[in-house]
C-alpha cells in the first residue's frame, strides 16, 4: 500500500509540475507548443510523426510484458514453458523496425538539409560566445552589443556566423527551431526567420561554473522599430578618435 501510495504522489507531482511549467509564456523551452518560425513548426510536426511511428512499439512491448506477466504469473501445479524461439516472430520483430527507421529518416533528411543551409540573408550578425556572455557585431551597421538582447526585423532571414573564443559553447533558441555549437577556431552558420516577439534561449554546451547563466533573449520587432533601434545605437556610439596627425596640426 505504501508503495502505490508513493507512486501515486510522484505521478500527480509530475504532472502538477508540468501543468505548472506550461503556463509560463516565458519557459525557455516553448518549441513543442509556441513556434515562432516555420523551421520549428516543421521541426515539431517531424517530431509528432517520429513520436507516432515510435509510440506503437512502446505499448505493443509493454503491453505485452504486463499480459504475460498477469496471464503466466507462477501458480501451483503449473509447468513451465518448454520452447525458446521463435525464428518467424523475431524475424518480424527485426523486419518492423528497420521500416520505420527508413520512413524516419526520410521525413528528417530534408529538414536537416534546411536547417544546415540557409536562403539568401537579409541581415547578417556575427555571434562571438564567450564565458559568460554572447557578443553580438551587425557589420552592416557597424554595431555591436554585448550581454542584452539581439534585436532583429520580424519576417527577415537572418543569418547568425558564430564563433567561440574559449570553450565549446552552444546558441540555442527552441523557439526558433535552432541550436547550434560554436568551436573555437571555427565558423558556425544558423539562420532564423521568426515572427515579431520576445523569444529566450540558452547556452546548451555545458561551459563552465556559469553555464546555468549564459541565457540569450531574442526581440524581433517590426521594420521600422529595428531602424530606430539601429539609429539609437549608433548616436549611442562614442565618436571614433582623430588621428595623431591631425592633433598636431
């Protein structure tokens, strides 16, 4: 009795929690229910369709294993089983899921492909990651920005070209349907297209003490508040030195 009743305290624990964790509009990892970019609808919808060809294995093996064990539990007077194979059943049971691997394959291959390669950028950022912070450089603008949020215009393909300067960090924003590791030494490539909101993510490459730290908050915002964002930052920007040459004269 005392065992069902843990059990049952630690299902409805974690189902309270999750009930809890998914009302928050801000959790970080909001792919599966909040997608804010056709990539990561198509990644969630890639990921129901593994999860249906997958599941029926799932209650097909348990269900069973719960049968035998209710339907040939130890009785007495009751003989044990005298067979040990059977070449057609294990035959099909290898068959099955060799099939389904190839139609998960199928359906994953050409979302790989466009997420490793991205169409023609209508802004580029160069992302530098570093203990504990990301560092942000539009070398269209001449902008750069460091430990507050990337501002991007909703509805652009952005294209991120990110590096590492110490340890292997990881970009990863669920919203967006993108995650990808920087190395140092290397040019990583990730692009995005998101709809206008307010999108966190996180470092996913455990880096260091402050890993747990290393957050990325993302505003997309229309046309016209990026090009306001843009003139802000530069009449922010301390005017460049004059050179030596012309101090003396």
């Amino acid at each position: 009795m005392k065992s069902r009743a843990s059990f049952a305290l630690l299902v409805t624990g974690v189902l309270i929690s999750a009930a809890c964790a998914g009302r928050h509009p801000g959790d970080i990892t909001n792919w599966l229910t909040a997608p804010a970019t056709g990539l990561a609808e198509e990644v969630r919808k890639n990921f129901w369709f593994t999860m249906m060809l997958i599941m029926p294995f799932l209650f097909v093996a348990e269900g069973l294993l719960i049968f035998i064990i209710l339907r040939f539990r130890r009785k007495p007077g009751r003989e044990p089983a005298k067979f040990h194979d059977n070449p057609r059943l294990e035959i099909a049971w290898t068959i099955a899921p060799a099939i389904v691997l190839v139609f998960v394959a199928a359906s994953t291959y050409g979302l790989i492909r466009k997420i490793n390669y991205s169409p023609e950028s209508d802004l580029q950022i160069e992302l530098t990651a570093q203990r504990f912070f990301w560092k942000y450089h539009y070398p269209d603008y001449g902008i750069t920005i460091a430990e507050e949020p990337l501002v991007v215009p909703e509805d652009k393909v952005v294209t991120l070209l990110g590096t590492s300067v110490d340890v292997i960090h990881s970009w990863w924003v669920p919203a967006f349907g993108v995650k990808r590791d920087l190395i140092p030494g290397r040019i990583a490539e990730a692009w995005f297209k998101a709809r206008r909101g307010t999108y966190k993510g996180q470092c996913a490459e455990l880096c260091g003490p402050l890993h747990a730290e290393m957050l990325i908050d993302v505003k997309v915002v229309s046309e016209p508040e990026f090009q306001e964002w843009v003139r802000l930052k530069k009449a922010q920007s301390p005017a460049p030195a004059a050179p030596a040459d012309s101090i003396k004269k």
